[in-house]
C-alpha cells in the first residue's frame, strides 16, 4: 500500500518555481520602491515648504527685501565693474523713465534700469539688471546746502563740471552730473 502523508504539494508557476517564490523578489522590489517614491515625496514636498516660507518672509518684512535686491544687484554689478568699499551705496530703481527726459545721465535709461550712488567716491552708475551691462558712470557734485548736514558725506569743496546743470540726479545731499 502506498504511503500517504498529510502534506499538499505547492502550485507551481509558470516559471517552473512555486508561486511564492517567483512573487517575493518582485514584492520586495515594488515595496522599496514605494518607499523610495514616498520619501522623494516627503524630501520635495519639504523643499517646497521652506521655499514658500523664505518667499513669504521675504515679502512680509520690505526692509529684508530691500536689502536682498541690495545684494543681488551688487553682486550683479561687481561682476562687470570693480566696486568702491562703499558701505552704504543708494540704490534707486527707476520706475518712470518719462520723468528723467531731458536728463543726459538717463537718456539711455529704461525703466527697471538702477541707479547705484557710492557717497564715498562721489560716482553714479545706472546698471541693467536684465542684461548685466552699465549704461552710464557719473561723477557726483555735492549740494552746498546739504554739506553741514553731519550724518551725510564729509563737507568737501564742490566739484565742477562740464556738463549743464539740468543733468543732474539728485537724492539728498549728492548730485549726479
């Protein structure tokens, strides 16, 4: 009489093996890559957050903001023009280049152009951010009836020069000519 005993012989699959053998490598490699999806996940969806929150906290506090856009058309300048050790340079964006005309320091300005102003070396320069290049460099003249004023630059005997006096940039106590 034949042997019998209690055990069931597993399916196999059609790649010869049983069918839990042939399932598992290809189970361990759809979990880790689920896992490795879910944490690219988490790790983009982190990046995003921090930069929404840099963005928002940039534009909640106009000081930071100013002093950013400070930096970076600073940083833009120094690449094409060795800059003074200014630490105080005025910045101006211009808005409204109709309001400059008939200015020979602005005739080649446009708007979103800036005017970088360096009270220590008494110069002027409008910079383009947008192709990086310098419009024009201008000596500045200081006003003589700002010059006893303390907390701006030094009294120092007015420059002159050349050009007419309608070509001036004014903001406190300098002028560009």
């Amino acid at each position: 009489m034949p042997h019998l005993d209690n055990t069931i012989p597993e399916p196999v699959s059609s790649a010869g093996g049983p069918t839990g053998q042939a399932r598992r490598p290809f189970a361990r490699r759809h979990a880790l890559m689920i896992r490795v999806l879910a944490i690219l996940l988490l790790l983009s969806l982190a990046a995003c957050a921090y930069f929404a929150y840099q963005y928002y906290r940039l534009q909640s506090n106009p000081t930071l903001k100013a002093q950013t856009e400070t930096q970076q058309t600073l940083a833009q300048l120094s690449k094409v023009m060795m800059l003074p050790n200014d630490p105080n340079p005025v910045i101006a964006t211009i808005t409204d280049k109709t309001k400059l005309e008939g200015q020979p320091f602005f005739k080649n300005a446009q708007n979103g152009d800036r005017v970088v102003i360096f009270p220590s070396t008494m110069k002027a320069v409008l910079f383009r951010p947008s192709t990086g290049k310098i419009i024009d460099v201008a000596p500045l003249e200081q006003s003589q009836q700002n010059a006893t004023v303390p907390e701006q630059a030094p009294a120092a005997p007015a420059k002159t020069s050349s050009k007419p006096a309608n070509s001036s940039v004014s903001t406190a106590s300098t002028t560009a000519r």
